[in-house]
C-alpha cells in the first residue's frame, strides 16, 4: 500500500474533479460561522513540483489541468479551481501543484481546525515542510481511516471529512464503506467526501450498493471519465461519492461535468455520472 505516491498522479484529469468539488464544499462550509473541523485521511505530500521525477514521469497533469490552464470559457467551479492553482504559480506558469492538505488549509478560519493522516514516511516529511509551523494543522502519522474514528464528532459539531485513499488493497474499498458507515452513526451531521478510481468497474458498483443500503440518507455521485472502462489501460474514470453535500453542488457539478467530460475526454470518449443515490 505505502508504494502509492499521489505525485505520480498530480493535477490529472481525477484531480481537476477531485479538488474542483472539494474547494466549492470548502467554500460553502466557510461561509457558516460556526467553527468547522477539517479531516483528511490520505493526505499525500501536500505540494508537488511539475518538473520532479514523479510527477513528469508520465505527465498526466497536461490532460488536467495543463489543459484547463489558458482557457477563459470554464465553468464556475472549474475557474475557481484553476484560479486557486494559479496563486501557487507566481508567473502564472504551471510550475507548482498544492495538494488537498493545501486548499484545506488556504481555506481554513480562525476558528477551523485541520487534521491530515499520511503514513508514507517520505510524504509524511514533504507534508511537513508544505504545511509549516501552523498551529491550526495537525499531521499525524497514523492510519487515517482509523484516526478519522478518534475525531467525530467534533466538538464543533461540523466537520468536513475527505476520504482519497490508494485503493491499491483489494478490501480497501470494503474498509472504505465500512469505515464511513461507522463513522456517520456518530456523526450523522457530516460532510463527508469519498474519492474512487474506476480500474475495476465492479469494485465501484460494490461501493455504491453498499452505500445505499447502508441507511445513510443524502448520498450524491459524480463522476468523469475520459475514456470508457477498460482494465487493460488502468484508470479512464473516478469520481466522488458526497454525503450530506452542500446544496449548491449539484448545480455547479451539473454545468461542469460535461464541459470536463468533453475537454478532457480522448477523441470525444468523455462521459460523466450525476446521480442521487440516496435520497435526503
């Protein structure tokens, strides 16, 4: 498991979804005032380098966000996204990718309080540096499905819980709804945002039966996917299971979805899911 490194995949098509969602739910959840408590369970090395052995090794970020770099006709969310990526990038050029530890902690208040789990001891160092003596960020080197179980409910009683992991273990996807299910009996109030990788579409039709006869209302998907599946060619999709999403979601993913499925999409075999699993 600890072979993976998210720098081998940096600012690809999966991150544009990824972290496009992310900072709009962010965003919402800033706007109540009420303290929020931020948990990411995979953290990664929260900064990476485009030019660095791992992230140019196969140069996915130039159908992401390299792709998405010049243009001026991008949906809301999508800009919002390129724009935060830019105030990385003194020059404006695409020389740095921030991590999600990055726009967790960019958004955080005051108030706010981050939590990141990273095991990879070279990741659990860059991490460090990324983030800095900042006494709002906790970093802990520690399973963070498990430590995600030790940190709700929060006191604040609103927490943001984002979940990416490898999925690199067959049963990963298992732990993951597992662990997810465990965690909303004690706080059933959350938002919690969960990551897959489509390289075994069954796999993802596991996860999501699972989810919806878990018992927990409010589940939305959303999905893109650059190629149809195939497990020759490894991943062509991912997408983001939402629990308790912010209400402005749907519509922000339902004007970027298709503009994504078709800029990134290969030879025009981009498609998108935006379903409601479960009802509220």
């Amino acid at each position: 498991m600890l072979s993976y490194r998210h720098a081998f995949h940096a600012g690809n098509f999966a991150d544009v979804l990824k972290h496009s969602l992310l900072l709009h739910v962010l965003g919402y959840m800033a706007q109540k005032e009420k303290p929020l408590r931020i948990i990411d369970t995979h953290a990664g090395a929260g900064a990476y380098k485009f030019g660095s052995n791992q992230p140019i090794k196969n140069r996915e970020f130039d159908n992401g966000i390299g792709k998405l770099w010049e243009r001026d006709d991008l949906p809301p969310i999508v800009q919002e996204y390129v724009t935060f990526i830019k105030a990385f990038n003194a020059d404006k050029q695409l020389h740095y990718y921030p991590g999600s530890p990055l726009f967790m902690q960019a958004m955080l208040r005051p108030k706010d309080n981050l939590f990141l789990h990273e095991l990879h001891s070279t990741d659990w160092r860059i991490l460090t540096e990324a983030i800095g003596n900042d006494k709002q960020v906790k970093i802990i080197d520690d399973d963070g499905l498990a430590g995600m179980q030790a940190l709700v409910p929060p006191p604040e009683r609103r927490g943001l819980i984002f979940i990416d992991p490898s999925y690199e273990l067959k049963n990963e996807y298992y732990e993951v709804v597992k662990q997810v299910v465990n965690a909303h009996k004690r706080f059933s109030t959350g938002t919690y945002v969960i990551w897959y990788p489509v390289v075994l579409r069954q796999r993802i039709d596991d996860m999501q039966k699972a989810l919806v006869k878990s018992g927990i209302k409010n589940i939305q998907l959303f999905e893109l996917g650059i190629a149809p599946d195939s497990p020759e060619y490894g991943m062509n999709s991912s997408g983001m299971f939402v629990i308790n999403p912010p209400w402005t979601l749907w519509k922000a993913m339902e004007d970027a979805l298709p503009y994504l499925a078709d800029t990134l999409g290969e030879a025009g075999q981009g498609f998108y899911r935006l379903e409601q699993l479960v009802a509220e």
